[in-house]
C-alpha cells in the first residue's frame, strides 16, 4: 500500500487485504488497522463502523466498473451504435474478470454488494442512465429509430444482455465472444428498426 495515496484509501486497500484472507463476516476493523500498523481510532476517525468500509469498498468495486463505461458513453464524436459496442464489451470484461479471475474475492465482493443493495441499485441505475443517454443521443442524430424511447430501450437493451455481464450468469454459463458479437449486433439493427 503506497503511503502517498490518501489515508482513506489506504484504509479500503487494507480492508480489501482482510476481506481476501477472512471474508465480509470475520474481517475487522482491529485487523484493517493492524494491518496498517495503526490504532483502530485511526480507522475510525475516517469510517465511522465497519459497515461504513464495507459499503465505501463495495462502492469502490462498483465504480471501478462503471467509470470506464462513463468515459464511453461521454465519447460524443462517436456514434452511438459505436459506443454502445465499446460500452457493451467493455462492461462484459470488466465482470467477466472480476467473476473468472478471482471467483473467490468476487463472492465476497458481491456478498457485500448485496447485503448494501442500496449500492447495487445506485450502481444498475447509473448503467440504466449511461446507456439512455447514448440510445437518446441515437435516436437526436437519427441513427436510431425515433419510435423509441430511449428508457425503455435502455432498459431492454440491459435485459437482452444480461447473460453477458450479469455475475451468476457469468458463474454459470459464460457465452462465448462470438455469442456477444453476433448479440450486440442484433440489438443495435433492431435499434435502428425501431419496434
């Protein structure tokens, strides 16, 4: 842990430490500090409660996700069939490595996402308004069809791919590259066909 980052993000990396080797359940705030070489005051002068770390690291987590995809959806020069594309397969990566790469620290990741679900609707609702967003923009440059609502295809269009991105899809039957290739296609003919 890099002494030049700020003392709460140390804080979340050490935590993040603890809930690898003990899981959501037995990590502590006393084990993050000691971690840290600390007192756990330290910790808590930045966190008031150990569900405070938990929900900044499920945050973190979430974030880490969803600001690449932001970056994307903001790329205004590119159409929006383009951005979409880039968008969905950078979202399918991003959970496919977290799932596949370490399935162990994902459950605890997602355990934590779950029990704050408040912080996992925060997550899909900004999803939902990346992806209106671009479908809007879409639909403004007539790319799309202007029978759509972007809304309501925003949220077909997270439905249609959710084998391809959502955790225990992934866990279960993880679709191949040709699959999300020939899917994204489809979805975006259909966005330009309109209904």
């Amino acid at each position: 842990m890099s002494d030049e980052l700020p003392l709460p993000e140390r804080i979340l990396d050490a935590a993040e430490v603890m809930l690898r080797r003990h899981g959501a359940e037995k990590a502590n705030v006393v084990d993050i500090a000691r971690l840290m070489e600390m007192s756990h005051g330290n910790i808590y002068r930045h966190f008031p409660s150990k569900k405070a770390i938990l929900d900044a690291v499920a945050v973190r987590w979430l974030q880490a996700v969803s600001s690449p995809l932001q970056k994307i959806a903001n790329e205004s020069e590119r159409s929006a069939s383009e951005r979409l594309e880039a968008w969905f397969h950078t979202l399918r990566a991003a959970k496919r490595r977290k799932v596949l790469d370490d399935p162990e620290l994902f459950r605890v990741y997602h355990g934590i996402a779950m029990q704050m679900r408040a912080v996992a609707d925060e997550h899909v609702a900004t999803l939902h308004s990346q992806l209106e967003g671009m479908i809007a923009d879409g639909i403004a440059r007539g790319e799309f069809s202007r029978e759509l609502d972007a809304k309501a295809a925003a949220r077909a269009f997270m439905q249609a791919t959710m084998a391809f991105h959502h955790p225990l899809m992934l866990m279960q039957n993880c679709p191949t590259d040709e699959e999300a290739h020939t899917a994204i296609g489809i979805i975006l003919n259909g966005l330009k066909a309109g209904r």
